[in-house]
C-alpha cells in the first residue's frame, strides 16, 4: 500500500530546538541587511524561543448573503518571543530596555559656576572619546590675570598653569600612549579680565562602553524610561548543524516587563519580548537598505 498524508520531503528542514538569539547595537549596525552579530552576542542558554508575525486584514463584504469581495492587509507586526535562563546584569539591563551594551559619550558641562566680575569665555572645552576623559567637577582658580591651578572634586590637583595658553593634562590613568587628555581647554578660552581670587568650575563625563557583564553592573527601578533601539537576530541552526534560518530585526524594542521567578529547583527564565520597528530611510536611525523590508528580514542559509 503506497504512503499517503504529509510525508516528509527532506529531513534536513526539520526544525529542532532553540534559535540563539544576538543582541547588538542598532545604529552601528544598521546598514546591514545579512548577519553580523557573533555567538558572543548572545543571551546565553534560553527556556523558548518563537517568532510571531502578526497581520491585521480588512475584509471587504458585499451582496446577500455576505461573501467576501476583498482583503487588505492593514497592520504587520513582527516580534520575537523568548526566555532567558542565565540571569546577568547584561540580560536583566536589557529585559528592562536598556542597551547593555551601548557606549555613552564623553562630554563637557561648561560654566557650571564662575566667579568673576570681568572674566569671560571664547571657544568651547572639549573632551576626546577615549579613557582620558573622567566624570568629574573641575575647579580653575586664578592666582593672577594669567596664573593658576586646576583641581577635580574626586582626582584632585590636575595642574598649574603659568599663561593662558592651550591646557590638555594627560590622565595617568590612561592606557595610551602617550596618555589621553582629561580635557583640552583652548589658547584664549579664558577671555576678558581674569584676576586673582576668580574662579571658573566645570564638570566632564566619562567615556565608557558596555557598563553590564555577567556580575557588574545596577539597574534603577521607579526610572524606565522608552527602551533603546537594539538589533536582534535569532539564529536558528538545524539538526543537521550546517542550514540556519537567521531573523534579523535592525531595530528593535524591548516590550515585555520584567518578571523574575525564582524556584526551589528550577532556574528562573524571565521572559522577554522583541518587537520589531520600523528601520527604513523615513523614520529617524532608519537607513535606505530596510526601504523594501521596513521591519527586518529571515534569511535561509
């Protein structure tokens, strides 16, 4: 008797386990349309994984009875479903929508307090994007018109100046070589009428990359404010560990809330939702390879 029903076509297309899923910055990432997240991307060991593609129809009906005429499809939405079982900094940081692994910019607060009746300022301090800079509050004081010293809250005296030259004191914290600056104050910067007893106070943040590990970091609750843009892609490799289906979403959000549960013999797996959002040239951080697949694509391989 000859086999009927749905019999199998190739074995190698049967899907078994669980995808790996990737997690990346979005907008280093976002000209892109193929793969480049690594296995050290990952969240680690997962209790699920599923991916959700939601379409929303508007049925046109006419005539009696009604018999449908039309569908247009009005709303897609994509999302992908998972829960993760190793509990680090990095995954709960980014289950409550921070991107764990985005750099924050060095940067200058300027004129935070001047005590003067003459001094001003031309030009603008700057702060190079390395290990030189340090999130400190620095205080200028002025032994002269042209003279002084320069000291941080926390690093304390920085250095003495003898003319109002270009100041850049190198951090010997630094790993380059020669060290990075703290911070460069310009020739002239200081303008105007400067005398001694003024002084002149401004504050740097730090440069830092990916501030969550395994066991560093903190999360801030009763603050959440709109998750970060990541990039997702959930790699899933076949039985027979050469074909792989790879759903790549360029930007995405975090939507679920966080839920821990911890029991006596089991690990905790807090679920976590991906939703795709729209990557194409027309909204903000969108690039013009997403125009044709505003959402993300699947690529089989």
């Amino acid at each position: 008797m000859a086999r009927t029903g749905p019999l199998t076509r190739n074995t190698s297309a049967v899907a078994l386990g669980l995808a790996q899923v990737r997690i990346g910055n979005a907008a280093a990432n976002i000209g892109s349309i193929t793969p480049v997240l690594a296995s050290t991307d990952s969240l680690g060991a997962l209790g699920n994984t599923a991916f959700n593609g939601e379409v929303e129809l508007w049925r046109l009906e006419s005539g009696f009875p009604l018999l449908e005429d039309l569908t247009i499809p009005i709303r897609e939405k994509a999302a992908l479903d998972c829960a993760f079982k190793e509990l680090s900094a990095y995954n709960v940081a980014l289950a409550r929508g921070i991107d764990p692994g985005a750099t924050q910019a060095a940067s200058v607060v300027e004129g935070v307090y001047s005590n003067t009746v003459a001094g001003t300022t031309t030009g603008d301090i700057t702060v190079t994007q390395n290990d030189g800079p340090v999130t400190d509050t620095f205080r200028v004081f002025f032994a002269s018109a042209t003279t002084g010293s320069i000291y941080g809250d926390t690093t304390g005296f920085i250095m003495d100046f003898a003319s109002l030259a270009e100041m850049e004191p190198a951090n010997p914290a630094s790993t380059a070589s020669p060290a990075n600056p703290y911070f460069n104050i310009p020739a002239s910067f200081f303008t105007g009428t400067w005398a001694a007893g003024d002084s002149y106070v401004f504050t740097t943040k730090e440069y830092t990359t990916a501030a969550y590990g395994t066991h560093s970091g903190s999360i801030n609750l009763g603050a959440i404010v709109a998750p970060a843009f990541i990039r997702v892609e959930a790699v899933y490799t076949y039985p027979n560990g050469t074909n792989t289906m790879t759903i790549i979403f360029p930007r995405a959000n975090v939507s679920s809330s966080l839920n821990i549960e911890l029991q006596t013999e089991d690990c905790a797996a807090p679920p976590i939702m991906f939703e795709a959002k729209r990557a194409d040239s027309d909204t903000s951080g969108g690039n013009v390879v997403w125009n044709s697949m505003p959402l993300g694509r699947i690529i089989f391989a």
